[in-house]
C-alpha cells in the first residue's frame, strides 16, 4: 500500500458521495443512538492525516479521542500485530495464560508513579477498568461510597455514568445509577478565577473547598475511594490549580481512602510525561488506563499498589476479553515506540507549539476565554465576546467549519464551549500549523 500523502486536501463536498452512501446505510443498520461527530467515512490514516473514503484527506487534531497517540498504523504495532494474529487471537487469559499479558503488566507496575511494590490487571474499555479500580478500593478499604468530581467524565456503564457528571449525552434516560457515589467540586482555575482570584491560583484552598464537602456529606469513615481525572477530559481539559492533587492525595493518605486516577485520556505520553500525575509529583493509590495504551486496539488496565491490587479474592477480577493477546501485542509495541521515538519530548513540543499559536490568537479575540492543557491535550474555552459566558453555538459552528474545511476537532465541556485538541504525537509541526491556521481563519469568519 503506497504511503499516505501528509497534507490536506477537500476533492469533493462534504461529505462526499461515498460518505453520504454510507451515512444512509448506516441509518438504516446502525442504531440511530450511535452518533457520529463529522458525515465522514475514514479509509486510510496515518501520521497526522485520516483520508475518507472519497479522496478527502483531514488534519487529524482529534487522534480517536487520544488514543491513536502514536499514529494511526504505527509500523511497531502494525508489525506485531501481524504476529501475534498468527500466531493466536485468543485462549482466554484466565484459562490457558500467555506471556503479552504478564509483560504488558510488568511495562505498567515500571512506568506507573510509584515507588512501591505494584500490580496490575487487564480489561478491554477504560470504563470497565474503572469499574474494576473501584471494585478493588472497595475490597481493600471495606467501604463503598465513592466522590467524583464536578465536570468529571469516567464512562457509560452504569457505575461509571453515575460517577460522570454530565447529563447529556451520557446520562439522561438511562438511570436509575449505582447508588453511594457522591460529588465534590473540583478546582477550575479559569472559572474559579471568575469568584475569586485566590481561589483560582492556590490549589490548596480549592482543595480545602471539597473536603469540607466530602466530610460533610459523605465522611471519610464511609469512603473507599476519590476517583478523579489529573487533567479532565470531556469535562473540558480542566488543569486544577497547582496544589489540589497533593492536597487530595494527603488527605486520603490519612484518612484510609484509596485515591484512584483516571489516566485514561491523559496516560502514555499525552501530556509530556508518561501520566499525568507526574507533573504534580503524585503518587495514586490505583491508576486506571486506556486509550492510548494500545494504539486503537481494545485495552485497558488498573494498576496499583500490591497490597491493594491483590486484596480481591481469587478469580474475582477478570473477564473473558481482558488483555487480549493481540491488544498486548499492540501495547508492547506503542510503549516502545515511544520510549525509543522520544515521543513523550515530542508532546512537550506540541504543547509549546499549539499554546504559543492559541496564546496570540486569544490576545486577539475575546471570545477565547482560556487557553490551557498539557503536551498534546489543549483546548480553548470559547466565550460570548465582553464575557465569561460560555458560547456553544459559536463552538458547534467553529467545528462544523473545520471539518468542512479539512481539519478534525472534538468539542467537549459541561457548558458544550470548548474545542479540544489531541493531535497525534506523529504530526509535522506543519500540519499543526496549518491545522490551527485553518481554526484561526474560521474564528474570524464567524
């Protein structure tokens, strides 16, 4: 198969004929429930472009949602995928063990924060190892409520739908939810800036805020674990204020609450470090993976300490597809292509070139209300010019003109105003560029 060709290109409308043929096959198969964010059907995708099935080629700013991390069809991963389909695709881990599984946990229980003894077990979505992370915490601690956060997002199974706190699209219609899951409000330095300037710069008194709500409301001597994303992700790329994790972390550290991180956006390079957490110097109780683990193959994991890891019984944990040898193939060969590919320097240089190029584009407009992000999981906050207030229709139609115009980008936040940005670490800083380029021309059109 030639070689992608790494530039943008619109050969026909979109969608194009063949995409419009297959969003009316869809329609007629596909539970109209399933929704799609751009009327285009992918056929090929590589370093920072994803081409449709009519000739058009997009600047991939989305990466599937952070997890083709290292480009689509990553040779590594190409290569040992091929290998293991033919080797095996499945005996069932729980039944005839196989080496991937045991080496994808050894990478994790090496790369996680953590000095201490650790172990690990594999799932097949990132809600499902949350889950599992909080099934764990409630084994070891013998409690069961959980806190979540404002503007949290974990997943769509029941238990995670309860700890996410966005109602639309994820929530409405589908309860009654897991019951003793409970809420804290959670540092958001652009909004809490809005009340008080202190509270939007010291971690530590946003921090204070929550507890005050978690001791209040729900009581450390019925909590089993605070769940929480490092940097959030559908909740709009949130950053909290430098001091409210640590704070966080001492304060379950002494009050025998497990303290579990949802990675599964912000894990394996995405933010210029390994996870997330490393840039607060935190050490989670559970770490809880996905997403970029596997470069688009079904994989996700929780890893922890081993007193906690290990306090479930036998055969408690577990499931008929978690760690897939083929999935394990794939994560070994994403976690070696980052380590000898430099890639978590390369989302360090992303963040430098996106938040420079944003960062002049909100002193010119107003209705860029924030700019923030690590490595290569940016967004901007869009706002109604002379205001805080949020502006989704400006957002949905920035986007719409961006796809239109060749380039892919995800919406997300509580209030449906922020834009965000997860290029492949395998993008030319060209094609980013271009890509931001593009949104800056569209901003002004509107």
């Amino acid at each position: 198969m030639t070689a992608l060709e790494q530039s943008r290109h619109i050969a026909t409308a979109i969608p194009g004929p063949r995409s419009a043929a297959l969003t009316d096959r869809k329609a007629a198969a596909v539970s109209r429930a399933v929704g799609n964010t751009m009327p285009v059907y992918a056929a090929r995708a590589a370093g920072g472009i994803v081409e449709d099935v009519d000739g058009n080629r997009f600047i991939d700013l989305g990466s599937g949602i952070a997890v083709t991390t290292i480009g689509n069809a990553a040779p590594r991963v190409v290569e040992a995928v091929r290998a293991q389909v033919a080797d095996f695709t499945h005996t069932c881990f729980m039944i005839t063990p196989y080496e991937g599984y045991v080496e994808v946990a050894e990478h994790l229980n090496r790369l996680t924060p953590g000095s201490g003894e650790k172990r690990s077990a594999l799932f097949n979505s990132g809600a499902e190892a949350v889950e599992n992370a909080v099934k764990v915490a409630r084994s070891y601690t013998h409690k069961t409520a959980v806190v979540a956060f404002d503007h949290a997002y974990h997943g769509r199974t029941n238990l995670t739908m309860a700890l996410t706190a966005k109602s639309m699209p994820y929530k409405s219609g589908f309860g009654p939810f897991a019951p003793e899951v409970y809420r804290a409000p959670l540092s958001y330095p652009y909004r809490d800036g809005l009340i008080s300037k202190e509270l939007g710069t010291d971690g530590e008194l946003a921090a204070e805020r929550a507890l005050t709500v978690i001791e209040k409301t729900v009581g450390a001597a019925n909590l089993a674990a605070v769940i929480i994303e490092p940097v959030q992700g559908e909740g709009g790329f949130v950053v909290p204020a430098d001091g409210f994790l640590p704070a966080l972390v001492a304060w379950c550290r002494d009050n025998d609450v497990v303290f579990i991180a949802d990675e599964v956006q912000t894990g394996f390079a995405r933010t210029g470090a390994w996870f997330a957490c490393e840039h607060e110097g935190i050490e989670p109780d559970l770490i809880v993976t996905a997403k970029g683990i596997a470069d688009g193959l079904p994989l996700s994991a929780v890893t922890g300490r081993a007193e906690i890891m290990d306090a479930p019984h036998v055969s408690g944990l577990g499931g008929t597809y978690g760690g897939n040898p083929v999935a394990c193939a794939a994560a070994l060969a994403t976690i070696e292509t980052i380590e000898l590919d430099g890639l978590i320097d390369r989302a360090r240089h992303i963040e430098k070139v996106m938040k420079d190029r944003l960062g002049r584009l909100q002193a010119e407009d107003d209705r860029i209300g924030d700019v923030r992000g690590r490595g290569a999981m940016i967004a901007v906050e869009l706002v109604r010019s002379g205001s805080a207030d949020p502006d989704p229709a400006l957002t949905s139609q920035l986007a719409a003109a961006a796809h239109a115009a060749g380039v892919i980008v995800l919406t997300c936040g509580t209030f449906g105003n922020v834009l965000r940005f997860l290029p492949p670490l395998t993008i030319s800083d060209e094609l980013l560029l271009e890509g931001l380029d593009v949104l800056a021309q569209l901003l002004a059109d509107l």
